[in-house]
C-alpha cells in the first residue's frame, strides 16, 4: 500500500494504581480493508520494531 497515514494518539487518563497510561489509535477503514480485520475476525499482534509500530493480522 502506498498511502501513508498521520495520525495522533489518544492517551487514557491515568488512575488507580496504574503506573503510566495507555494509549488508542484509531486504524484507518483502509488499512482494516488491506488486513482483513472484521468485527469478527478482529484479533491483531502489534509489536515495536526499528521505531515503527506493526500490525499484523493474527492467523
């Protein structure tokens, strides 16, 4: 795929007894389209890598 997507991060509110907060993106339609990503079939493995966050469909 060749379009590139910029996005913020949402960050979750810390609280309670959480040491930092956490963080959402929101996955572009296109990108789900590409992977396969379903309400259904929505399970992913998300990993760092070289300063890039990847996604991959979970088989």
């Amino acid at each position: 795929m060749d379009k590139v997507f910029k996005k913020n991060v949402n960050f979750n509110k810390g609280g309670g007894t959480s040491s930092g907060s956490s963080g959402r993106l929101i996955i572009p339609k296109e990108l789900l389209v590409e992977l396969d990503i379903t309400r259904e079939e929505n399970k992913v493995i998300m990993y760092s890598e070289d300063d890039k966050i990847v996604i991959k469909k979970a088989l």
